[in-house]
C-alpha cells in the first residue's frame, strides 16, 4: 500500500492506520492566493489551464513547494463532467460558471453525452504529470461533484444563492431530476476510476450544495447517489481511499459514515469531537478549520489549529484541513502558518 510514496500520512491516516503526526492539505489549495499560480494564470484562462496537463500539473505542485502541504489536489473543476456531457462552459468574469443550455426537460437529459472519457482525457494526462513529477513526495488527490451538486449547476445554468430553479424541479419534477442524477452516476464513477488508474492515490466526491436539501430529499438526491458512487469505486479499487464532502449536512453525519466512504469531511459548522462520536470512528474524519481564521494572524492561527487537533482528541483517523475551500485573500504566509502550525502540534506518539 502506497508503498511508492515518501510521505504517505494523508493515506494512513484516511485508513486510521498508525501516523507520526497529523496529515494536513486544504480544499482550493492550488489557487489564486498563491502569486506563483497568479503568474501562471495571467498567460492563461482558468479552462485553458484545466484542459492543458503541463499547466494543471504546475499549479498542482505549487502548494506542495511553497506552502508544505502533506498532498497535492489535482487542479481542475467539478464542472468538467457537464461540459464533457454536452453543457457549454464558460466563465464569466464576476459571475463564475455559466452553462448557456442548462438542463430543463427531459429532452435535455437525454440529450446528454455518455461514455465521456475520452472527452475528459486531459485529466487523466494531468494526473499522470503531477505523478511524475512530485516523484513520491506526497499522495495525488483526485475528485469529482457529487450528483446533486453538478445537478444544481446544470439546471441553475450556473452558481445560485437559493437554488430556486433546481429545487423547483426537485418537488414539482422529481422524475426528471432522479434520470439526471441517474445519469450522472456512472459517468461520474468511471471518471473517478480514470483518475485512480492514471496515479491518483486517494479521490474526494465534493457536494457542496448537499446541506441545501431537506431531510428525505438529501436521503433520495444526495446519500444514495454518493453511496452508489463509493460502492462503484470500490469494487474496482478497493485498496484506494474515499473522501466524501457534504458541507452542512453536519445533521448526516451517520449515514455518510455508511456510505462505505473511508473518510467523512466536515465543514467549520460542527464541532470535530462532537462529529467523532457521531460516527463511533467508522470512518476517518477530515477538517475542519474556519477557512475565515486564516484572514486573521499567526497567532490566531496556531492557536485555533491546536484547538481544533485537541478537539479531535487522541487516537489516529484525522485528516487536517479547512471546512472549506482557501480563499483568494488569505496571505501565503498565513496558509503556511496553518500547516506548520498542525506539524508543529499534530504530533503523534506511535507505539512500536
């Protein structure tokens, strides 16, 4: 297992195996705080540097380099399983993704692509690169939208404070909705197994938009579908580890410890001991530090990251990062003070 990493914590850990100290990276990790990522996307539009391996393979490492985090997520967008469905992309300046032919009736789902693969190649040849060139150092993160989530974007034709449009169609068409999620599932499983057959040691479904749904919604439009993409992966790659992301939907923490996930990330909204006995350890957990403290100061910093690894407590099964994703305004040097901060404190005493 992992045996060709130097620094394999984050997959130990992910398995609740025995670790030295505390594994840490953050969601968005490779990104616009980073002037180094700023230089390259000044030559380069954001899908131009998914779509290019040499430049997403770049910005992937970046962080490893500079800020020292213990994984390199591979730089890309949720997004690129519609656009590879059918969906035209772009993104709009001040306004983020924005598909012109959303998804609106049942001539539009079944109008979407199958067996998208070979139009999501890029990935996989990115993952490859990263693979190659980290030579070891650290695991490769691959990842995909949930359902429910890339649903919202496909029928919302873009980001959405209040998801109006999707939820409409949940209750008035809830037909409608379950052919799309039911065609997102399979596409979304091989291309999760296409990053893990190009090198990726661990994958992260991310639902962002999960905690938007009402209890008996989230079950049907969001925990099964993910359960059956775990399921999926597992079965052809059962050594390889599973993050599932739901942000708030702290209220399900048991049931996506059932997902047969191997790990459960949480968002800042739920306290990481209080999520521990949630799930009775099934599985590991992964967060959860406010992404806002680091706008703050080294001194907050450190301070908060030792509160939240001793709120962990004792016991192996923690991954460190943020509840969500860095954002564009946190120094660099306030990123690095994080992941120093969790080496510093997140020492572990591993008996022989």
């Amino acid at each position: 297992m992992s045996s060709h990493l130097q620094n394999d914590l984050l997959i130990r850990a992910a398995k609740q195996q025995p670790v030295e100290r505390t594994p840490v990276w953050m969601m968005r990790q490779a990104g616009r705080y980073l002037p180094e990522y700023q230089a390259v996307r000044e030559k380069s539009d954001f899908l131009t540097m998914c779509k290019t391996p040499e430049l997403a393979a770049e910005v992937t490492i970046q962080p490893v380099d500079i800020v020292g985090v213990d994984a390199a997520i591979i730089f890309s967008d949720i997004l690129t399983i519609p656009e590879a469905m059918g969906l035209s992309l772009e993104f709009v300046k001040g306004s983020g993704p924005v598909f012109d032919n959303p998804v609106r009736n049942i001539d539009d789902v079944e109008s979407l692509g199958k067996n998208i693969l070979p139009e999501l190649e890029y990935v996989g040849k990115a993952i490859e690169q990263t693979v190659s060139q980290l030579n070891g150092r650290v695991p490769v993160i691959g990842f995909s939208g949930a359902p429910w989530t890339l649903a919202t974007y496909m029928i919302e034709g873009g980001s959405s404070i209040d998801y109006k449009v999707a939820k409409k169609l949940l209750y008035s068409q809830p037909d409608l909705l379950k052919r799309l999620i039911d065609a997102l599932i399979p596409e979304i499983i091989e291309y999760l197994d296409m990053q893990i057959e190009a090198g990726a040691d661990i994958v992260q479904v991310f639902d962002s938009w999960g905690g938007v749904l009402a209890p008996a919604e989230f079950e049907e439009f969001a925990l099964k579908p993910m359960t059956l993409i775990v399921e999926g992966l597992k079965t052809r790659n059962p050594d390889t580890p599973v993050i599932v992301f739901s942000k708030g939907a702290r209220t399900h923490l048991p049931s996506l410890a059932d997902t047969g996930a191997d790990v459960v990330s949480l968002d800042w909204m739920v306290d990481l001991g209080w999520a521990r006995e949630q799930v009775q350890d099934k599985v590991a957990l992964q967060g959860n530090l406010d992404p806002a403290i680091l706008l703050t100061d080294p001194t907050i910093i450190e301070e908060e990251t030792k509160n939240l690894l001793s709120s962990y407590g004792d016991g192996f099964g923690h991954i460190a990062n943020l509840g969500h994703g860095i954002t564009p305004d946190v120094p660099v040097e306030n990123a690095k003070a994080f992941v120093q901060a969790v080496k510093d404190f997140g020492i572990k005493e591993v008996n022989c």
